[in-house]
C-alpha cells in the first residue's frame, strides 16, 4: 500500500511582509488567508514551519514575545498564512501585553480574505484567561477555527488523552476537532493540513 499523499504539497513560498499596527500596511492581495493565533511561546512560528516544511521559514524565537507583528506568507501562489503576534507573555508589562487587541481583534475582525483560524493550545497546560478570551472573541466573529494542541511530545500517550477532553471542555470545542501536533516529530503535520485544505477551499461565511 503506499502512503497517503501529502494533503499540501509546497512548490512556492514567499515572506510578503508585517503589518505592525492597526490599519499599517498589509498586503494587498485577495488571496484566501489563514491566520495562526496563540500565547506568546506556545510554538506558533514553528507550526508555521513544520506545515511548509522549512526549519526556519517563520521565525522561532529563544525569547518568547517576539514576534510582534503579524506576518505573512504566500504558499503556492494560492493563499496567504498569518503568523498573529503572541499574546499574554508575563514578563511584558501590562500595558505592552494589552498591545496585541486592537492589532489582532482589528485584524480578525475587518479581513474578507480571511477563512478561518488556526488556534493553537499548549498540551500541557490549562487554556489561559487570554485562551479563553479568544475563543469568545472568534465564535462572536463567526471564524471557523481549527484547534492545535502544540508540543504534544513533551506528553506521555497516558497524559495526552487526558488532555485533549480537558482542553477540549475547556474551550468548548469539540475532542475531534482538536489535532495534536509536534514541531520536534513532525506529529499532526498532514493532519493539519489536510484540514487547513478544507478551511481553504471553503467559501468565506457571510451569515
Ligand atoms: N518540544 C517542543 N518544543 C516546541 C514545539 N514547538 C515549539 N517549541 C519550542 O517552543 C519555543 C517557542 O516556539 P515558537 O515557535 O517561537 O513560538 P511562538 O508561538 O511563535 O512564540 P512568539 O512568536 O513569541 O509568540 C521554541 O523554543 C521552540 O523550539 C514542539 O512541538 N515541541
Ligand atoms: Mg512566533
């Protein structure tokens, strides 16, 4: 039996540019885009990397809280990803931790490209109250979101299972919509983006 296909075979890719603040620059295509939401730290830019199979594509930082703006990536001159800045790192102050609501919320909230959301959880810990937040704020909006549990290397099979139906209860999505998946094993990738296909090929909501 041979193996399945690859659900997105990457034949192009392109940095665009960062939007850095709300009604900044951005890029002026129309292609359908995904956007990559998630804590500081909770392995946004390497999920980006593991799904177009670069090691370092969007950037992986040692420092959490560093990708402040939002980037974007052309993929196959088809459709555009999102790497959203992330949110709630503690050891920025208050004030520059709000900084990312009016950049994010502005962005989801006034984008027609936009298909849906990749929304990302660590395996190993309880969503934040900034998880939560998000969740709230993507079901007011209406976006379709697909649910990653990232780093599920760091967990036992045992503990894995427990995790995903309590961070599945937790943000009130349902367990089989969730993908576990790992940057270091390459875990989920094809699941993903399989997935990611489907959100793609849909035509944008207008209920
Ligand atoms: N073990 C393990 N470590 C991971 C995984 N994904 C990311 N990391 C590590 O987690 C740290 C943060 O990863 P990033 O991809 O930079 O996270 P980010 O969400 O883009 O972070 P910000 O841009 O700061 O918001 C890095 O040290 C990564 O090497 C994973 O699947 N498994
Ligand atoms: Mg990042």
């Amino acid at each position: 039996m041979s193996a399945n296909p690859d659900p997105l075979v990457i034949r192009h890719l392109e940095f665009l540019g960062g939007m850095a603040a709300v009604g900044g620059w951005r890029p002026e295509s129309a292609l359908p885009e995904v956007a990559f939401s998630g804590r500081s730290n909770v392995g946004k830019s390497s999920l980006l990397n593991l799904l177009v199979r670069r090691k370092a594509f969007a950037r992986v930082s040692k420092t959490p809280g560093r990708t402040r703006e939002i980037n974007f990536f052309e993929v196959n001159r088809a459709f555009i990803l999102a790497d959203l800045p992330g949110y709630g790192y503690a050891r920025v102050s208050k004030e520059k931790q709000g900084a990312w609501v009016p950049l994010i919320e502005g962005y989801l909230r006034n984008n027609p490209n936009l298909r849906g959301v990749v929304q990302l959880l660590d395996a190993r810990h309880e969503p934040t109250a900034d998880d939560i937040r998000m969740f709230d704020l993507l079901a007011e909006i209406g976006l379709p979101t697909l649910v990653v549990m990232t780093k599920v290397d760091k967990l036992t099979a045992k503990q894995r299972v427990g995790q995903i139906t309590a961070l599945a209860v937790r943000c009130g999505v349902e367990e089989d919509q969730m993908i576990p998946c790992s940057a270091t094993t390459g875990e989920g990738r094809d699941d993903l983006a399989a997935s990611l296909a489907a959100l793609l090929a849909s035509s944008p909501s207008d209920d």
